[in-house]
C-alpha cells in the first residue's frame, strides 16, 4: 500500500510541477533551449528601433524589421540562400539585444533595442529608400526576393550553449576570415578564423591607395618622423612587425612610431587591416585585401558558397564555429 501511495504521490508531483514547467519552457522564449522571457506562441514580436533621420523609436515586428535589414546590408542580387544566411544573421544580432529576450538594447537610446544606423550597429532601409536604390520596378522584384528569404527562416537565430550569439559579419575577408580574439581582444569560441575562398569575385576585393609623405605624418601624427625616415634612405621607415593568426597586419611601424593595424586602417580610410606596404621616393603605397572587420560571416563568401550549391544551414555553421540553429517562439 505505501508502495502504491508513493508511486500516487510521485505521479502528482510529476504532473503538477514537471509537465507544466516543460510546456512554460516551450511556450515562451527560446525552443528547444534557452531561458523563458515571456513572449508567447502566436503573438508578434515587437522590436524598438531607434530610426536614425527621424531621431525617435519606432515598434515594428521583428521579421519585417529583419527584412529592412538584409535590404540594407547585403545586396539583393545575391543568391537565396545567402540571403537567408543574412536574415539569420540579423534576427540574431536583433534578440541579443532586444530586452524582450534579456538583452541589454542600445545605450545612446534608451528604450530601443536596436538602431537603423549601421554605425550604431546593422543598417537599416526602408521602402523609400529601397524604390530610390533599386527603382519601383526592382523594388518589387528584390523585395519578394529578400521577404522570401526571411520568412522561410522565420524565427530562427543562432546560439552558443543555448544563448543568442554575437552574429557579426563584413562583406569580404580576402582569402581568410579573422578571429573576435585577433581584432577586438575578446575570445569568443564560435568566432574563429577559417579559410574563405569565395570572395574574389567581390568588387571591394581588392584596393590600392597612395599616400605622399606629408599626408602620412599629417594623419598618424608628426612624430612618426616619417619624412625624415623616408628621406634619409631608411629601410626602417616601414616595416609591419607583427601579423595576425589570420595574416592581418598586427602592428606596423611607421617612421619612428609602432601603431597597430586597427589604428592605421581607420586613420587613411583603408579597407582591411589586410594590407601590404610600399615605400615609394615621396609616398607609401597601401595595397589592402578585403572589406570590413572580417570576423563572423563573409557576405560574398556566402554567396559564393550559394553558388556551390551549399544552403544557409552549411553557411552558418561554416562561418560560425560550432553554433546551433535555434527557434524563438512567437514569431
């Protein structure tokens, strides 16, 4: 009888506490894993964006917000399934930081989740800018194109050990992507440099830009020496002096001065700190390979990988080490 009473007792406490506790977990937040936050299956969900020319926040839902985004960031002739890797993407970077789902939104806007400035983080565009991009008739071609995209990927995000990642992306990685470690300092295990061989067909592949002497010093700093280096004969005047895992510049010394490959890429307005130098009589001459940060995802490298036949899954998981494909709920 106590066996009997027990084996009762075991069964309410499995029915009043376990089985609503699994279906709590599957109706709200992420599914299959991640923690509830409270958006239930069926309902929108409402992202806050700050819309930058307009200076207010605007609620929108989200996979319409995903779309604008794709619009804004990768261009529409790519193939479908890069596409859907961009809407990935997106939808990613947008619930890491919505608070719905416990992110932490944007600091310069409090009460948005996101911002239409893609300094502030994706970009953004909407039909008006789009008609005028792409013209009345484009826009309805590209648009059902890049709406296909995202709903076909409705929901889904990608994760790390069950959290959002950081879903980071550039346009063209020149032969190979960058780790989160070598450009930001921060080690994330699913932003690792791999080898991208499809990007060559991309137009920013490749850049060269010149530089004389005096510009050189004007936008580094005076006390680089540089001219006087440079004029004296020195085959110091520039020399890189430490390479990134993934063949970046690391540190360069220019003139009398050590600056890193970050500092010199943003200061003359290079492309990549995927760069070689030459030293010419009265200038340097800068020839960079790639476009952007390059870390995460390589959008022609997707696209290349499209082209191979590969689908968005395989895109994903190529350029984010070891992630999973996870459904929110409630979109």
């Amino acid at each position: 009888m106590k066996k009997v009473l027990a084996g009762a007792v075991g069964l309410i406490v499995f029915l009043v506490l376990i089985v609503p506790a699994v279906v709590i977990r599957s109706l709200f937040g992420l599914d299959p894993v991640g923690s509830p936050k409270g958006v239930a299956k069926g309902e929108d969900v409402v992202i806050r964006v700050y819309m930058a020319k307009q200076n207010q926040i605007v609620g929108m839902n989200l996979e319409e917000y995903v779309k604008g985004v794709v619009a804004a960031e990768m261009p529409a002739q790519f193939e479908l399934e890069a596409l859907k890797a961009q809407a990935v993407a997106a939808r990613t970077y947008a619930v890491k930081h919505m608070a719905t789902f416990g992110g932490e939104g944007i600091a310069a806007h409090p009460g948005a989740d996101v911002s239409s400035d893609y300094r502030e983080g994706q970009a953004w565009a909407d039909e008006q800018e789009l008609t005028a991009r792409w013209g009345p008739l484009g826009y309805k071609v590209y648009w059902n194109k890049i709406s296909q995209a995202v709903d076909e990927t409705r929901g889904m995000i990608a994760t790390y050990n069950g959290e959002p990642i950081i879903a980071v992306f550039h346009s063209t990685s020149g032969e190979r992507t960058a780790s989160a470690k070598e450009v930001w300092g921060s080690d994330y295990p699913y932003l690792k440099s791999v080898a991208c061989n499809w990007d060559q067909q991309s137009p920013r592949y490749s850049e060269t830009k010149e530089f004389s002497l005096s510009e050189i010093a004007e936008r580094l700093g005076s006390d680089t020496d540089i001219v006087a280096a440079a004029q004296n004969g020195s085959t110091a005047a520039v020399q890189i002096a430490e390479l990134t895992d993934s063949g970046r510049v690391g540190k360069i010394r220019i003139g009398s001065k050590l600056l890193s490959g970050g500092t010199v890429r943003d200061k003359l307005g290079l492309k990549s700190t995927n760069f070689k130098v030459e030293t010419g009589a009265d200038k340097l001459v800068f020839q960079t390979t790639g476009y952007g940060h390059g870390v995460g995802l390589c959008q022609y490298g997707a696209n290349g990988l499209a082209k191979e036949g590969k689908d968005y899954q395989y895109i994903l998981k190529y350029y984010y080490t070891g992630i999973d494909l996870t459904h929110i709920s409630g979109s």
